[in-house]
C-alpha cells in the first residue's frame, strides 16, 4: 500500500508538469507495473476521434513494432468492452480473459499475440477507462503472464486512482491547448495540487486538508460519511447540514452515474457542490462546499476532485490501519479468554498500557455502541480518554458487548462510568476486579464471565461487579471436578430421593428469602406447612440442623455449585 501511495504521488508529480501527457505516459506504465506485485506487462490506449477507435501510445513488455498497428473499435475486446462501458474489470482467470477477448477482430488479435515478449497468455488482468465527469479518453490496462497470484482490489482502486488523475492531466492538456491564459491557473493548481498530496505526506489528517481546502476558496466545506453523517466541517455546524443528509439515500447514489461532483440549491441563496468521496467499488462519502455561485471555476472544481481523490486513497489506508489494530485487540481478548499468562499478553498489554496501572476490565452494554462500526468506537474512545485524567481506556467490540480495559491510577472505575453515562446515558456495565500485573488482567476477565453466566442462569439475581460475587468467586474458580465433590459431599443424600430437585429448589429459595418460611412459601405458591415439612425432611436426610451457621454456608455454597453444574451440563447436553 505504501508502495502505490508513493508511485500515485510520483505520477501525480509528474503529471502537475508542462509537459504533454505524450511524455510521460511510457514512464507511467513503468510506474504503474513495478508497483503492482502481480503485473509484469501493461499498455495505454488513446480514443482517436479521427480514426474512432482506441490506439496503443505506450506499453511495457510489448513489442512495439506490432502492438503500434492495433486499432480497436468500441466493445472490442478487453479494453474496447471497458473504454465502451466505462466500467473497469479486474479478471483473475485465462478463461475469463479468453472470452472477453474473443470478438477482437483477426488482424488485432494476430497484433496483440505477436507483441508478447513472454511466452503464453496472461492469467490475470486489470482494465479501467481513463475519464473524468463523463468525458472518456483512453484505457489503462495491466497483465500478469508469469507471476503467482492473482490482482488484488487494492491494486484496482490503485490503477484507478490513476485512470483518474491521468483524466484530469487530459482534460487539462486539451484546455491549455484551446486557451493559453490558463496556463496560470494551471500552475496555481499544480502548486495547490501537490500541497495537497504533501499534507497526506507529511502525516497531516483529513481534517487539516479540508481547513486547508477553506483557506484556498474561503468557503466551509463538510466531509460526510456515506449515508449523510457529518464527519467534519471546516467551520462551526450548519443548516445546510440537514438538507444534504435529507437528500443523501440509496436513490441519491444511483444518481450519480458518472459524475464527480453535483450542485443543488437549498432555497437559502446559497449553493451546495457536492462531490463524491469514493473508490472504483462504492462511495465512502461526500466532499461538500457551499457558496454562493451557481458554478464552480473549473480549476476549484479539479482542486476539490483532486482532494476528494487523496481522501479516499487517505481512508482506504486509514481503513487499512484500523483492520490492523481491531486485529491487534481482538487478539488481546482472546488470550485474556484463554486466561493467558504468555509473553504475548504481556507485550500487547505494554502496548497500550504502562507497567505502573491499575488494570481491569468492565464490559458496555448499549445498543449504539454495538452498532457503530469500529472507527465510530475509535472516534468514541478518544473522546472518553481526553475527557478522563490519569486514566486510558481500549474498547473492543464483540457481537453482543463491549470490553474496556481500563489502566489507572486507582482502583475506583466509577469515574469512567459516570464519563461514559454522560455520554450514552442508559449503559449497562459489569466489571471484573482491579490488578496490578498484566499477568492477572485475566482474573478481571473471569470475573465478568462468572457474572455474565450467573446472570444468565438466575434471573432473580442481577449482579453487576466481581464485589457482588463475594465469596462466589473464589469457589467459580475451582475445577469442574472439585465443584462436583463439594456438591455431593454436602447434597448426596438430597439428590437420591425422587423429589431432589423439589427440594433442592426449597432449600435454595429458603436462603435466598433469608430464611423466611413464609417469605419462601409465597415465592413458591405453597402452603406454609408444606415448607416447613420439605425443610425438616432435609434436615433428616442430611442429619443436620439448619440453625447453625457453618452447616448454612456450606448448604448454600453447595446449592450455588449445583445450579453452576447442572446448568453447564445442560449446555454440554444442547452441545452434543
């Protein structure tokens, strides 16, 4: 990726010179080839007005003297289909290729073959149209003859971003041609241009573009997110922000076809030229400035297309970055859910947090939390950690809840929800244990996965931090199989008899009710008598006696394993 963004910026260097496209354009294919793994092989046609057919002006690792006679009509072959339809294609099979090909008159087909300095014909390739808003000229197309591997949509968005800068170099040439007083304006908008590629280049955000973009014409300007959604504006908010998101639907981008920008009125006197944000393959958002022109000069309208283009390259690679990092976390969690000690715990733990923390997890429940994608958690993230002080918070998105490691000074993480709360009021939290090692984080994690199953097993009970476990979680903590010999050391004898579970059941409910037989009773929809009759019967087949204390906390610690194990059984019945 960092290969093509730096050959994009090379030919966009070359490209914002006086020199004719002619010029450049076999150094171009050089560029374009060497900076796409697969390609070995590529050519550039132009549309020839005179002669109504696409020519071959340049071309890497084709013969010259045959490839220079192709003349191809409109929806011949490969690159006539593509130049005719002004819809790229990205072919990663020699059948595909075969059939694509397969009207290309005789003389052209014996041109094409006979040029090929590798032996065979290729297996992989892209082609895309050379246009700019609606004005085609020519076709960029690559092959793969001897490479391993197929042609990737990186490597398409990246032959395309350049179809479109070459378009505009086009456009340019024609203009300059017609009218020398642009030459000016050309200059100016080489000068803009690169600035523009310089502010990506040199580690400047999207939105510092855009502030920059305001000081060139003096107008705001609004970058949107595909379905409408502000994601920046180059001054405070505005009305006009309504009446684009009201326009923007799935109706909206079909309109488009193959314009670059469109201009609106908003019944307010002033204009709205919106341009599209986007890649070869969907639209990632809308560049909008708003003035008071019906028109944009035509040199305004290539600087914002030029900037709407470095934007997308821009997201794509920020994209790229945040796949990278959900990576990096979701593996976090899943060594702290294999109750990880490893050397790699502790390096992606040392990461994000420093080695003198409180460390804890908690987990978020809200509906547009799990909703938003991972960029929106992002953006979410950064608000919280500039809002807390002495505290640095990750969030990490699963299917059904957020988890939030939390590093502190404290142990307290109060603080956080009540951030949190007043930014999505309504969030549920369960929090696990505060450590001081990352080789404990994981006991943070246990507890929250005992209390979500707990949870998730009782209904009557609603706990919410590793606290309201007490002394629970020390016994979660046993094996499966130290669980079951409690259980049955203390219930055996219950579970023997017929109506077990209808005892147990009393057993359990008469704790939880404190003891209360009548409290018990109407939990149950039983008479009285009856519990008192169940809670001697179990006193007789335990010989104990339910007034002393240390037969209480073994009964209910016993009855608490039995739900957990009954329960787990349950799970691994549904399971096999």
């Amino acid at each position: 990726m960092n290969q093509q963004w730096t050959a994009f910026n090379q030919i966009s260097k070359m490209l914002d010179t006086n020199q004719s496209i002619e010029l450049n354009v076999h150094k171009i294919i050089e560029i374009i080839v060497d900076s796409i793994p697969q390609a070995d092989a590529g050519f550039f046609l132009l549309w020839k007005d005179d002669l109504q057919c696409l020519t071959i002006d340049a071309a890497v690792n084709f013969q010259q003297q045959h490839y220079m006679n192709t003349r191809l009509k409109q929806n011949e072959g490969i690159s006539g289909k593509v130049y005719t339809s002004g819809q790229g294609v990205m072919l990663n099979s020699a059948a595909e290729i075969d059939y694509l090909m397969g009207n290309m008159r005789k003389p052209n087909k014996k041109y094409y073959l006979d040029s090929f300095v590798h032996y065979g014909e290729p297996k992989n390739c892209i082609s895309v149209p050379i246009e700019y808003n609606e004005e085609r000229f020519g076709v960029f197309t690559v092959d793969n003859f001897l490479n391993d591997g197929d042609f990737s949509m990186d490597d398409f968005n990246f032959l395309q971003a350049i179809a479109f800068q070459v378009a505009i170099a086009i456009r340019l040439s024609c203009d300059i041609q017609k009218s020398q007083q642009r030459t000016r304006d050309l200059e100016n908008s080489i000068t803009i241009h690169q600035k523009l590629n310089q502010h990506i280049l040199e580690g400047h955000s999207i939105e510092q573009l855009i502030l920059y973009l305001d000081t060139l014409t003096n107008d705001p300007y609004f970058l949107l997110n595909a379905v409408g959604n502000l994601e920046f504006s180059s001054r405070n908010f505005d009305r006009a922000l309504n009446f684009i998101s009201s326009l923007i639907d799935a109706n909206f981008h079909e309109n488009w076809k193959n314009q670059q920008y469109i201009s609106i009125y908003d019944g307010q006197n002033c204009y709205l030229h919106i341009f599209r944000v986007s890649s070869s393959v969907y639209i990632s958002g809308f560049l909008v400035i708003k003035t008071n022109k019906p028109h944009l000069p035509l040199m305004t309208q290539l600087t914002i297309t030029h900037a709407a283009s470095i934007i997308a390259m821009a997201q794509m690679k920020q994209r790229n970055s945040f796949e990278r990092e959900l990576q990096k976390r979701q593996s976090l969690l899943a060594l702290l859910t294999d109750y990880n000690q490893s050397i790699e715990l502790r390096t992606l733990c040392t990461y994000y947090f420093e080695t003198d923390r409180f460390l804890s997890i908690m987990t978020i429940e809200h509906h547009f939390l799990i909703s938003s994608d991972f960029t929106s958690l992002l953006n979410f993230e950064k608000r919280l950690n500039d809002t807390l002080s002495h505290t640095k918070i990750i969030l990490i998105p699963t299917k059904n809840r957020i988890y939030c490691i939390i590093g502190s000074t404290t142990k307290q993480n109060s603080t956080v929800q009540n951030v949190i709360n007043n930014f999505l009021p309504e969030c549920r939290f369960f929090t696990g244990r505060s450590v001081k090692s990352f080789d404990n984080l994981y006991l943070s994690y246990m507890d929250i996965e005992f209390i979500l199953f707990i949870n998730k097993i009782d209904n009557k009970i609603s706990y919410t931090s590793f606290k309201d476990l007490g002394v629970f979680r020390y016994l979660l903590q046993l094996s499966d199989d130290e669980k079951i010999i409690f259980v049955e050391d203390e219930l055996a004898l219950l579970m023997k008899e017929k109506n077990s579970r209808e005892l147990l059941d009393t057993l359990l409910t008469y704790f939880e009710h404190k003891k209360n037989a009548a409290l018990t009773a109407q939990y149950l929809h039983l008479h009285i008598n009856s519990i008192y009759y169940r809670l001697t019967q179990i006193e007789t087949l335990l010989q104990i006696d339910l007034a002393d204390f240390q037969n209480n906390i073994n009964l209910y610690s016993a009855l608490f394993l039995e739900k957990y194990v009954y329960h787990k059984k349950k799970q691994l019945h549904v399971i096999q």
